[in-house]
C-alpha cells in the first residue's frame, strides 16, 4: 500500500467513510460478550504510536494490550511475541483483510479450533484448507502450487486454547519450520491437527481484501453499496451532484462537483469544480479543477489541473 504507509500504518488507510481498522474492530461485534473482550494488537516498530493514538480517540472503553515485533519473522513470532495475553479462548485475525460472519455462537464453540475458509478462483498466493467431511480440516497448506484445492483459509481463526496454540508455535521454532524465512501461521496450526488438535471449517460469503490499492477500492465499493454510504445526506449538499452511492464526511467542504458512484471522501476535504468517481479521499485532501477516477488520496494532499488515475500518500502536491 505504499506511497501512504511509508507515513501511516496500514490499518488508518480510509475506507468508506472510516479507517480499516474501524471496519475490522466491527467484525467482533456479533459476539456475545464482545463489551468485556480483550484486545490485543501486534504492530511494527514504527506503528504504535497512531494506532494508540486512534484508539483513545474512538475506542476509549475498550481494553487493549500493545505488543510490538520489531523483527519481521512471520505471523508465529508475532503471536508468540504476545503470548502473555493469549490464554483461554481467542479469535485471531490479519489487519488488512475483513470478512461477513456470524461470532455470537463462539462462546459454546465444541472444536479445538475454526478457520474460516472461502472458495476462490486462484488460490495459489493463499493458504488453502484440506479438508474431511463434516468440514473437519485435515491440513493446511500455504501458497499451494496448483488450484486443484480452491478452498482458500481468509486470515481469521479461533482457538479454545491459545496455550495450545503457544506450545505448538514453540514446537514449530524448534523444527525451524519457515517458508522464506518466516514462521508462517499455517504450520503450527498443522501441529496442533499432528497432536490431536480438532479443527472445523467456517466458510464466508464475503470476504474483502484491504491490502492493495485495487481491492482497496473494490473494497470501498462493496462497503459503500452495503450500507456503510451517507448519500441521502450528501444529496442535501447545493452545487453538488451525487451519483449514489457516496459517503462525504460532514465536515468536508464540496462545491460546483460531480461526486460518485463509490466515492469516499473524509473530514476537512475542500473539493470544488471536480468529477470525482471511485475513489477515497482521506482527510484534509484537496481536489480543485480536476476529473479524478480509481485513485487513492492520503491526507492533506493537493490536486489541482487535469484527469489523472493517482495513488498519491500524505502531504502531497500536485498541479497541471
């Protein structure tokens, strides 16, 4: 996702009227007991600060432990770099990808272990599950070779036990099991099934990918269309025509513009006399005299002159 993370952790990138991260935080709302769960977030050594940050600022009542992984050794070193507050029953997701599921159920959960898995077409720059009937999972692969087996695994698990799963990561150091260095998730799930582990499949209908600038916005087009837009209340704005659906932050300034379908445009946004369609502007962005289509705008950047496709990160400038 760079130009914009070499300023922002991935997560704070715009979407649909909030940031990732906010999108995400909302798959866990189905839970039972979701007002007394823990949350834990694992982040680069360049990242803590604005993701504490943002979540004073919204999420002031929820409970949050910060662990940072200042070496990038894969997904198991991170999880087991917070192993101290991995006890008892844990759900388990990656930041940039965001699925439909249903979680009020989990508390009476009899499995060791669900992965929510999805077919698709390619799964090759995946990890796929294997499984038996009943949905039992047999075994996981990463980034298979072929797409004989298209079912793939999303990025979001539950374990009963995350001692288990911190025993398993630690048998998976001893083997040095990697794939290019890294200890990959896959693999000391792979253990848990050797010991005896009993894991279940959950497949998902939607499951979107906020890791690329395209899916960004593909993203942003399906959450936009699902209800995550303010159109109605964007039509109330004069000199502005809203192609639907959009979402304009109350506290952005739009004149003499055409706006949408699948725009995104955040707080402090000063667009005038522009044509913006499927594209997310972040806060402070500024569009004047311009025809912009399929971009990404980080915050507080300029445009001004004539049609681009852009991808432009924060606290840029542009003029034709």
């Amino acid at each position: 996702m760079r130009p914009h993370t070499w300023s922002k952790p991935k997560p704070l990138i715009g979407l649909a009227g909030k940031t990732v991260l906010d999108h995400l935080l909302q798959q866990f709302n189905s839970l039972a007991d979701v007002c007394h769960a823990e949350f834990v977030f694992i982040v680069g050594p360049n990242q803590l600060e604005q993701i504490q940050t943002h979540m004073q600022a919204h999420y002031p009542r929820k409970k949050i432990h910060y662990v940072v992984q200042r070496e990038m050794r894969g997904q198991s070193d991170a999880l087991y770099l917070a192993r101290e507050h991995l006890s008892g029953p844990m759900l388990m997701c990656f930041s940039d990808t965001l699925i439909e599921t249903d979680l009020s159920a989990m508390d009476r959960e009899k499995s060791d272990g669900v992965a929510w898995v999805k077919p698709v077409a390619d799964p090759r720059r995946f990890g796929v599950a294997k499984i038996e009937k009943n949905h039992q999972l047999k075994r996981l692969i990463e980034k298979p070779k072929d797409i004989k087996n298209n079912l793939a695994v999303v990025g979001f698990y539950y374990f009963r036990e995350g001692h288990d799963l911190m025993k398993a990561i630690e048998m998976q150091m001893q083997r040095e099991v990697t794939l290019d260095k890294e200890y990959f998730l896959v693999d000391a799930i792979n253990i848990m099934l050797e010991n005896g582990a009993r894991f279940r499949t959950e497949q998902v209908e939607v499951w979107l990918d906020a890791g690329k600038p395209d899916a960004l916005l593909e993203t942003n087009q399906y959450l936009l269309a699902h209800g995550c837009d303010n159109t109605f209340t964007a039509r109330k704005r004069k000199t502005v025509q809203i192609i639907e659906p959009v979402y304009i932050h109350p506290h952005a300034k739009v004149e003499h513009s055409v706006i949408g379908p699948y725009v995104s445009i955040a707080s402090d946004c000063m667009i005038e006399n522009a044509i913006l369609r499927n594209s997310i502007l972040e806060a402070g962005a500024q569009v004047k005299n311009f025809i912009l289509e399929n971009s990404l705008l980080g915050r507080d950047t300029q445009v001004e002159g004539r049609g681009e496709t852009l991808n432009v990160g924060d606290n840029s400038c542009l003029a034709r």
